[in-house]
C-alpha cells in the first residue's frame, strides 16, 4: 500500500514537473519579445524600427523586439492609463521601454511606475552626464537630443551673428533674408520666440512647473522687439507653417538665414535637400532644446531584458546610429564619441536653454499670435 | 380583450392596420440609422458646445461671459472679418467664372464642348491638399508665375500666397466644378421650346438669358451659392496651407485655440460663432429648397 501510494506520488510529481520542466527550455531556446513602445515622428520610428532594434538582437539573440509606434505621440495617454491600471491592479504590464514626453513620465511618478534609474542597474548610465539624468528625475535616460540653432548660407553670410543680439541686428539690416516658422507649426519658430523672450526675463523661472499668468507681462518688450522685426522678415513677416517649410526657404534660397532644429538642418544637408553651403551654429545665449529620454515600467514581464537594451542604447554603437540615421546629439558625454563625430557636430555642440513649460508655451503661442503676427 | 382576437367584426380592420404599421416600421427602420447619427454625432454634440459655451468657468448660472471674451478679442474679430470677407469674395468669384461655363457647356455643341465638359472637372478629382501644395509652388516667389512675370519684364511682383488672395485663388480653383455641375444641371432642366420660343418673338441672346435663364435657374443658383458660402467658411486646409499668419480663417482659428493655446472654451464659443454665421446661410438654401418641392408639386 505504502509503496503504491510512493508509486502515485513520484507520477503526480512527474506529471507536474515534466511540463515544466519541458516549458523552461523552451523558454531558453525561444528568445524573449520585449514591447518598445515610441512616441516619435517616422525618422524615430525608422531609426527604431531599422536601427536600433535589429542591431540590439544580433548583439543579443535572446531577445527579440517588437515596436509599437506612436506617431506624434498619438495614444500616449492611453499607453499611460494601460500601465497605471496594471499597477493598480497587481499585474504586470506587456511595455517593457517607452520613449515618451516628460509630462507622461511626470505623471506616472506618483503612481510608482518607473524604475528608478542608477549606474548599479545600468552600468552606461555613467557615461551620460549627471544633470541630464537628475532632470529627469532618475526615471528617464537621456539617449539622444537636439536642440534649435541658427542655419545660415555661408555663400551669404560671410559674419553670422554669435549672440540673439547681433542675430537681431543681421536681421534687421538683411531685410527679407530671416523668418522663423509659425510658433504653432513648430519648435523652431518657439525657439526663436522664446530667445526673445529670455532676452528680457529669466528662463528658469518659466521653464520650472510653476505657472502664473501674471509672470507673463516680462514678455512685453519681446513682443515689442518681435513685433519690430516683422517688417524685416521674409515676404513682409510671413512666418512658414512648420520646421520643414523653413528649411524649405532656406533650401531655395529664398532665405539666407533661420532658426533650425540641428538634427533636421544636419539630416537636410547630408541629404543634399538645403546646399552645402548652409552651416549651422548656436547663438549666445543659445535657443532652447531638450533630451529625448525612455523610461522603464518598473512592474513590466521582462525588465532584465530592457534593462540590457537600455544599456546597449548607451553604448558607442548605438549612440552612433543616433547620429548617423536622425543627427541627433548622443545621450551620453561627448567625450565618449570618436572625433569625427565630435568635429561634426563642433558648430552646434553646446549647451541649450530649457523649454518654457507646456501651460507658458501655449500662452506664448496665442500671445505670439495677437501681439507679433497679428501686430496688436 | 381577454379573446384571441379573433373577433369577425374586427377582422378586416386589422389586417389594413398592420399593413400600415409594418410600412411604418419599415420606413422608422429605414430613417433610423441616418436620424441616429444626425442625433448623436450631430445635434447632442452642438447642444452641449452651446451649453458649454454659456457655462461659466468656476461655476455658477449662464452667462455670456465666453462671447465677450471672444468678440472683445481685437484679432479674434479680425479673424471673423477676414473669414466671411474671404468667403463672399470666393463665392463671387466662382459664380462669376462658373455662371458662363455652365451656360457654355449647357448651349454649345461643337467638340470644344465636350473636350471642355470633361476638363472642367479634373479639380474634383484632386485632393485639397495636394491642390492646396500645387498653387503654392505655381505662385509662391520663384514659382512657375513668378518666373513667367519675370520674364516678361515685371519686376514688381505681388504676393500671391500665404495671405487672402493666395486662399481666394485655391478656392476658386477647386471650387469651379462643384459649381458648373449645380448650375449646369439646373440650366439643363429648361425646355428648350421656351428659349426657342423667346428666339422667335424676337429676343436677343441678354434679354433670353435676363428674362428666361436666370429667373428659371434661380433655385439651382441659391443652392449652388449657399453650399460654396459653407464650404468655403468652414474650410481648414486651404486657409492653413495657403493663408497667412493673421488675420487666420476661423477654421484655422479654432484649431489654434483648441489644439494651441489649449484653450477649449474660446475654441468651442468660436464654433458656435461660426455655426451662427452659416445658419444664416443656411436659412436661404432651406427656404430656396423648400421652394423648389412647393414649385414641383
């Protein structure tokens, strides 16, 4: 009896175990999907999509990734609502790595959705400079940047301005030769609003989450300056709808000079769309940009693995593709990239002011709008 | 009625009425889908915009607090202006090219006609957009006009895009055939014996299109002016193409507000402003329509 019962109990345990058993090789044998999830215009997608990830697998064949892309962000909140609903409800959560706006990751901190990010979990994360990482707060990894800087044609321009002020000056005395793009189209136009705007009052205070509208009576001499310059721009003080259309004019030579994003003037001049004559700089003190960072669900099926992509995004032959697909700045110290690289990108390398926060950037908008273009 | 209703009295009655009742499900079945819409995505929607609109911000009873916000906005009235300026304009102006090629197309036979009857409606077959993009790179400073000029001795050369002409031109141009085909259908329903017939009491080709033409072709030609007042004050791609900075089309405007400078309420008040404008509007195609039925029956 008592050896039948033994007989039973070593089949039970056998039935139990042989599946398992079974279903962990091949769990080691079939590699890992991570989700990726991208907020981004189709250049980040592609570099993404054919950079990025297919490099990351060969590098490591254990795991396999699959985008999902989000055009221009469209769906951010609702990725957002997914992963606090699984982290309410106990759950772990299918977005292993998202790329999205600080306002996303902001708005998960409270809810304890990210992982916390540090060298010890991330070895690369040292290479990165400490202050881009403490704007994030710890949840975002700054993988790549750029930032707003000044396209001029050389074959024009023999002297580009070094400061806004000089810029100010070139522009008023090369009339219809200037426009920066419609605030509402793009960040580049914002920039140059914004130069204006820091010209006469401090960035930090409207970069920070504070917001009140009566801060805003400092812009009044930016929109006077700005609403002097109008006369001066290109066709009378029209302003183009959108970053490209800018580079456009330029292109064509319709312009000699405009507020450009780096990594759109770099990738337009390599591509031959503007002339090799078009150089681009940064101006003292600089326009604004930004870091675009991901962020770890800290609850998701497969944090070792996008850990492991994480850091492989920090190493030299990621951020080379940063570069070399969309021209954006590296993620981690210039000092780690070759020379090449760094003697490319000598002219627009520098330091960037921060962004107004999204509440002062809409009123700027709408401000730009009644007292510059509308000239009231 | 306890009974199975199978009463003698009441068995012919009721067979004619649930014939009338079925026809009249099937006619509720049939109007439903399409009134449903019209419901929910239509009517519930406005109701709520207007609501809205009227509801203050930090609480309390209805005002029209949002509306003067809105018209007291120097550049908000300048952008109403502009629209319906744009608008009138461009109606004008398609009527005026479209009137005589409807005419033409409707009284010619020879095989300029035809070739033209087919041409005039290309536009309808391009999208907004890509049109919108063709006329900025036909007129735009180094277009296609631009160089044309140029070469012909004009130096002065004035803008084209990127202001109200550069929307009044796109608009013509995508509009012509919409308005050819309302105008041209309405001249093909007159009788040719009554133009015949003024021919030979001795009426010349102006007073046969004064006193025959026009008066027989005036509903088909409200028709035709209110949906090109409505399309054109309602368009958004052509004016954010091909418009200027400011004053801006309202459809442009609103979408600033909305998606901009997040601010909602302007945004939704405008709409109703909007809305009211081609209600107006919109009264003279339902009176010109209403008329039409009353003159068929």
């Amino acid at each position: 009896m008592r050896g039948l019962v033994t007989v039973l109990l070593a089949l039970m345990v056998a039935v139990v175990l042989i599946p398992a058993a079974g279903l962990r090789t091949a769990g080691a044998a079939a590699p890992a999907t991570l989700n990726v999830y991208i907020n981004g215009d189709t250049n980040i997608l592609d570099l993404w999509s054919k950079s990025l990830l297919p490099a990351f697998s060969k590098r490591y064949p254990q795991y396999r990734a699959n985008m999902v892309g989000l055009m221009h962000g469209n769906g951010g909140q609702g990725v957002l609502d997914k992963l606090i609903a699984a982290k309410r409800a106990g759950r772990t959560t299918d977005v292993d790595l998202w790329e999205t706006e600080p306002s996303m990751v902001e708005q998960g901190i409270p809810e304890g959705l990210w992982v916390k990010l540090s060298d010890k979990l991330v070895p690369n994360l040292g290479k990165v400079p400490a202050e881009k990482i403490a704007a994030t707060g710890g949840y975002g990894a700054p993988y790549r940047g750029s930032s707003v800087v000044i396209g001029y044609n050389s074959q024009f321009v023999k002297n580009p301005p070094k400061t806004f002020d000089d810029l100010v000056a070139w522009i008023k005395a090369n009339p219809g030769k200037f426009t920066y793009c419609d605030p509402n189209t793009g960040g580049s136009g914002q920039a140059f609003v914004s130069a204006a705007i820091y010209r006469f009052a401090s960035p930090e205070k409207f970069a920070g989450n504070a917001y009140d509208p009566k801060e805003e009576t400092a812009w009044e001499p930016a929109w006077k300056l700005l609403r002097d310059l109008q006369p001066a721009m290109y066709n009378n003080g029209f302003h183009p709808n959108g970053n490209v259309a800018v580079l456009q004019l330029l292109g064509q030579q319709n312009i000699y000079m405009a507020s450009v994003w780096s990594d759109m003037g770099l990738d337009f001049s390599k591509r031959g769309l503007v002339p090799k004559t078009v150089k681009f700089e940064q101006i003292s003190p600089p326009l604004f940009g930004g870091d675009s960072t991901v962020t770890l669900p800290s609850f998701s099926a497969h944090l070792e693995g996008a850990l492991t992509l994480l850091n492989w995004l920090l190493t030299p032959e990621a951020q080379q593709m940063v570069i070399s697909d969309v021209s954006g700045y590296p993620g981690v110290d210039w000092k780690y990239m070759p020379d090449s690289v760094r003697k490319q990108f000598a002219d627009v390398a520098k330091p960037y002011s921060p962004l107004p926060n999204a509440k002062y950037l809409a009123d700027i908008k709408r401000l730009w709008h009644d007292r510059v273009a509308a000239g009231q | 009625m306890t009974g199975t209703g199978l009463d003698p009295h009441a068995a012919t009655p009721v067979p004619r009425r649930r014939e009338g009742l079925r026809q009249g499900a099937l006619g509720l079945a049939l109007v439903l889908p399409p009134l449903l819409v019209l419901a929910f995505l239509v009517a519930l929607p406005a109701v709520t915009a207007v609501i809205e609109t009227l509801t203050p911000a930090g609480g309390g009873g209805p005002t029209l607090a949002n509306y003067a916000r809105v018209l007291g906005a120097r550049t908000l009235r300048a952008d109403i202006v502009f629209s319906v300026g744009i608008t009138l304009v461009s109606v004008a102006v398609v009527f005026a090219l479209s009137y005589p090629l409807a005419l033409y197309l409707r009284f010619s036979r020879g095989r300029a006609a035809r070739v033209l009857g087919v041409l005039f409606v290309v536009p309808l077959f391009v999208p907004v957009v890509i049109a919108s993009f063709a006329m900025i790179t036909f007129l735009v400073n180094h277009g296609f006009v631009s160089t044309l000029l140029y070469q012909a001795g004009v130096r002065a050369f004035p803008r084209l895009v990127y202001n109200g002409t550069g929307i009044v031109l796109t608009q013509v141009w995508v509009n012509i055939p919409f308005a050819v085909l309302i105008l041209g259908a309405g001249l093909q329903a007159i009788d040719d014996a009554l133009i015949d017939g003024a021919r030979d009491v001795g009426a010349g080709p102006l007073r046969t299109f004064a006193s025959i033409i026009l008066p027989l072709n005036a509903v088909p030609t409200m028709i035709a002016l209110t949906l090109l007042f409505i399309g054109v004050f309602g368009s958004f791609t052509i004016p954010y193409l091909v418009g200027g900075n400011a004053p801006a089309m309202l459809g442009v405007t609103m979408t600033n507000y909305l998606t901009q400078y997040l601010q909602r309420a302007q945004a939704v008040t405008i709409a109703v402003l909007a809305f009211l404008i081609a209600s107006v509007v919109g009264v003279v195609y339902v009176a010109s329509v209403s008329r039409r039925e009353r003159g068929a029956r």
